[in-house]
C-alpha cells in the first residue's frame, strides 16, 4: 500500500501569496494616511459649536469617530472637511435634526476590516512563530550536529603556498613529493605493487614548517584536503570525539582520493592507560575510533592521513605501528645551507641594498626554525621603515638577529656609572675567558646596551659552522665561558654580584648533562642517571632542565660532580683574567666607552694574540 505523501506548497506560490498581502497592506495604508491628511481634526466641543451655528452641512457618524463637512457662515473662511473623536451624546441625533444637517451611520470598509481582524493578527502570529521556530531549529540543529565533524575542505589555490615557499627541509619535502606525486599518477606506483602510506607524520621542534609543509601539499595535490586540529576532535561529552571522527572519514571516503590533515596530534593520540574522569575517557575513545578508522575491519582506501607533532614521546604506540603512521619525516632545525635558503624565500619581492649576504646571516643565525628566519626578516624590514629608507641593509639584518636573540635594546634603563663599569667587566670577562679557550666558539659581538626583559648587557658568540656533535673539550670551554662573567667580577671587584644568575642556571643545567645524559663523568661512570622531557621543546640552546632517575646515593654523586665540574671552570676562568689582566682592563675601557664592540674590533684589541679565536 502506498502512502501518500504530504502536499507541500511550492515555494513560488510562497512568494506570490507574500506579495498579495503586501499589496493590500500598502494599499490600506496609503488610504488611511490620504483620509488623514486632506481631514482637518477638530475638538468635540468645536464640532458642537459648529453645528449649533448650522455651520455643518453633512457628517457621517463612525463607531469612534464623526467625520462631515463645514461650510462658515463668514464667507471669507473656505469650508474644510472635519474629523472628531465621538462622545457619547444621547441628544446628537435631535440637535443634527434641528439644524438641517445630513447625517448617517457608516460601517468600516471591507479592506481596513479584513486587514484588522484576519492579516494583522494572522501576521504577527506567524512572525512569532518563526521566531521561536528558527531559534528552536537552532538549538537543536546544534545538538543534533555535535558529533559532525569540524574539517575545512581546502580547494587547491586557497592556501596559496607551494613546494617552491618552502626551504630548509629538502628531506621532508621529499617525501612528501612523493605523496602528492602518488596521488597524481596512481598507475606508476601500483604498476610495481607499491602502496602508499596510509599516515604521514610529521615530526619536529616548534617552528620548523610543519604545517607550512601540509600547505605546500594542499596547493599542490589535486585531490580534495580537509585540515582539522587535534583540540577540535575533544569535548566535554564522552562519545563526542569519536563521532566526529567517523564523520571526518566519511567525508574523506566520499571525496577518496583525498588527504586529511590533524594538526597538533598530540591532543588526541596520548599513551592511553588507566585514568579517572570524562576527560581522560573521552580523549582514549577518541583515539580508539582513530586507530579503528586508520586500520580496522573496513578498508580504508584512498585516505592519507596526515598529522603533525612536536611530541613524539607521548604518542600512543598504536598509532604509530606500521598500517597506520607508515612513515615518520622528521622536520628539524635547518643546517646553514637550508637557513640560507628559507632567507631567501622570505626576502622574495622585498628591497635589499647591494651588501646584503645572506650566507652570512644564515652563519649567524644557527639553530635558528623557520619560524625563527622569518622574523628576523620582518624585523629587519620593521627596522628599515623606521629609519624611512628605501631598503633593507646588512646592518638591520645583523640588529634584527641580536634583537631576536637577546630582546629589544633599552636605553630608557639608565644604569649608574659603578653597575655600567661591573657589567662591562662582566661581559667582557666572558668574551675573554672564550678568546682564550681552544674550543670555544668565536666572540662575535659584546655589548653593554640593556636588551630585553632582564639582560644588562650580552656576549654575543656564534660558531664558524654547524654544530651536531659536542666534545667533552668543547663543553668543558663552554663552561668557563659561561662562567667567566662573574670571575671577572670578583676578580675586579672583589665580590660577586646578582648579575651571574642566568650564567648559573645555564652552566649547572649544562654540567648536569654531562654527568648524567652524557657520561662525562669518571665518578658517576657511564650509567644514564637523568631523563629529558620532549627533545623538540628544548630551548634554543638545547638546554633541558633534566629529572632523576637514579638511587639517592647516586644522585649525591651527581651532585658532587656537577659541582666539581663547576669548580674546575670557574678556577680556570679566573686563571685566564688573572693572566690577562691588563687586556681585560683595556677592552672594558673601551666597551664603556663606545658601549659595543664587534668581533673584529675585540680581537684588535688583543692584539690577535691567543687562542684560536684571535688568530
């Protein structure tokens, strides 16, 4: 038996039907205020004089209201149509009769009460009731669409990066041709029996262009990109995170071949164990439904999942198994030929004098991200247009690295002349001590200028190539180095100062490595006494504030070693300015004078005269 469906209004007959009543509502309008203004309105009581001096030629009687015509008796006054609001009079009628006036009784027009008592009330009816519809089909459009997913379906030209935007990871670009390419030409690959990975993760420290990288994919592949954040997938309600999920898999088996890109992965794809709370649970059916979607029952073909983290460490292990994160492509810090590349992508179309080297910057700046590069470049730009030139040169270049590196100069922190000479002995001490270390890196700038929040003053020293491997040599110089600054303070001056804190905490955090990650210790021997927390979030200078994990008698053995370590670079770092002292007298003479020193002019000053730094 067939069921008859429902007759729907077509929406045409809609919009005509809309326009008849606002016809005859504009209609009735317009008579209304046409009546209103060629009407004079007059009080009730001038009415009745009128008509007691059988000035009114005719009137017709309203339910609530008297409307005529009067006629004066002085034939300079025009006669006028009239309009009054009606009393109760009982006598009205008689006092008409007696001056000769035509009256009668009028009813309302067809249209003013069909307008009144149907199309109003009918109308503001159904204004109330789409109302309350829209903002009730509102509310539970939202309920009903909470487990859709949140993906954005980016179109090939909306991101407007390529491969060609990106430097400094050939590596990784590589790779990640080879999907594009995959999905371009399918036939190539399955000819040979190869299949492409179903997950692409991308590895590596803040900043270094993970997903500027899944942009340059998106403007690339000619294939459908959704891009969703991990967060997006976590909710309050427990089951939330895992329909959105199937839902973002549905739309990608829908537009297959296509690329699903989670950024922040780690949101989602944490080391499940056994916890307590909604939360938790939330976040572990989550991941559950992920791993079911990557590589469960079903096939799941012709979606490639990329994701992007900067904390591996706390993946869970399924989710990085062969089948699903088939490939990892680490994205780290470029070298100096890539730095030198990503300078030059970001200073594309902009004006640069002719002493302008890259190369030379690229030198200055390493373990510098992307991230990191092209900031400087702007901040060298924003430096240009302050001075109002036409271009950007090598000297704001070379200011844009220091202030990345050190913070903005503050000249408004005006220091007494005794803490300018201790901070220049200060810095200067550390510049010394490095000049005079075989290992240590080359000085490149010493300044007394104020920068940031919290630096008076700042040895600037860059090494002549990468770096990917440290000596114990090498450590040990930089030890020194870092704790020349307050020998040369109590070496001058006899006593210490608060200044060494930063110089401190760096050099025990370096010491503490050595002893515990690195096994530079004869003591301690060659055990592994200390974990790190995730490498890619290190500082700059790849320092880590490490944790124990040892007994307490070893940790008591570290902590005399560290000290140990700390004490031979201290005694040695007062043996260099004891040594040198009539050098460390003349470069802070100068440097308070002319409150910056660059490199050149620092080795002058030693009469190039020691150490591989000043040869």
């Amino acid at each position: 038996m067939k069921t008859k469906r429902p007759v729907r209004l077509d929406p045409r007959w809609r919009v005509n039907i809309f326009y008849v009543v606002l016809m005859l509502a504009l209609l009735w309008a317009w008579q209304e205020s046409f009546s209103r203004l060629a009407v004079r309105t007059i009080n009730y009581s001038e009415f009745k004089q009128h008509v007691a001096a059988r000035e009114v030629v005719e009137c017709a009687v309203k339910t609530d209201e008297i409307v005529g015509r009067v006629e004066p008796k002085d034939k300079k006054d025009a006669a006028f149509l009239f309009r009054t609001v009606r009393v109760e009079d009982p006598k009205l009628v008689e006092e008409l009769q007696v001056a000769g006036v035509k009256f009668g009784g009028v009813r309302p027009s067809f249209l003013e009460s069909f307008f009144v008592s149907w199309v109003l009330p009918l109308g503001l009816m159904f204004a109330v009731w789409s109302f309350l519809g829209r903002r009730f089909g509102a509310m539970g459009e939202a309920v009903l669409n909470i487990g859709k997913s949140r993906a954005r379906l980016i179109r090939e030209k909306q991101t407007g990066v390529t491969f060609a935007d990106v430097a400094g990871c050939d590596e990784a670009k590589l790779e990640l041709q080879e999907v594009v390419d995959f999905l371009k030409n399918p036939k190539r690959y399955q000819a040979l029996g190869a299949k492409i990975p179903k997950g692409v993760l991308l590895v590596g420290p803040p900043g270094t262009g993970k997903t500027l990288l899944a942009k340059a994919i998106a403007g690339e592949a000619d294939v459908p990109f959704f891009s969703i954040s991990g967060s997006d997938f976590v909710e309050m309600f427990v089951g939330v995170g895992a329909a959105r999920v199937r839902d973002l898999f549905q739309q990608g088996k829908a537009h297959a071949p296509c690329i699903i890109f989670i950024d922040e992965l780690d949101a989602i794809g944490r080391q499940r164990g056994v916890h307590l709370g909604a939360v938790n649970d939330e976040r572990e059916q989550t991941l559950n439904q992920l791993l079911v979607e990557m590589d469960g029952f079903e096939p799941n073909a012709g979606v490639i999942v990329l994701a992007a983290t900067n904390r591996p460490e706390i993946l869970d292990r399924a989710l990085l198994r062969p089948g699903r994160f088939d490939r990892q492509v680490i994205v780290d810090a470029p070298d100096l030929d890539g730095r030198e590349a990503i300078l030059k992508v970001h200073t594309r179309g902009k004006p640069l004098t002719s002493d302008v080297d890259l190369r030379r910057i690229a030198a200055a700046t390493p373990g510098f991200s992307g991230a990191d590069l092209a900031n400087v470049i702007n901040e060298a730009a924003l430096l240009a247009a302050r001075r109002a030139a036409k271009a950007v040169t090598q000297r704001d270049l070379e200011e844009a690295v220091e202030k990345v590196v050190a913070g903005p100069q503050r000249r408004s922190r005006r220091l007494s002349e005794e803490q300018k000479r201790r901070v220049a002995y200060h810095e200067v001490g550390h510049a010394l001590v490095a000049a005079y270390s075989e290992h240590a890196d080359p000085v490149h700038k010493i300044s007394i200028v104020p920068r940031g929040r919290a630096a008076l003053g700042y040895t600037l020293q860059l090494p002549t190539e990468d770096q990917f491997l440290l000596t114990q040599s090498e450590l040990n110089d930089r030890l020194a180095g870092l704790l020349g600054g307050r020998a040369a303070e109590e070496t001058v001056f006899g006593e210490v100062s608060s200044g060494a804190e930063n110089d401190l905490e760096r050099a025990t955090a370096l010491a503490r490595q050595m002893v515990g990650l690195f096994g530079m210790s004869e003591k301690v021997g060659l055990a592994h006494c200390a974990q790190k927390p995730g490498a890619f979030l290190s500082g700059g200078d790849g320092l880590l504030q490490t944790q124990r994990d040892c007994s307490e008698q070893t940790a008591r053995e570290m902590d005399e070693e560290v000290k140990r370590l700390l004490d031979d670079a201290y005694r040695r770092a007062k043996q260099i300015l004891s040594e040198r002292r009539d050098q460390l007298e003349t470069v802070a003479r100068e440097l308070l004078q002319r409150e910056t020193l660059d490199g050149d002019a620092f080795r002058q000053l030693l009469g190039r005269g020691g150490g591989h730094d000043v040869a």
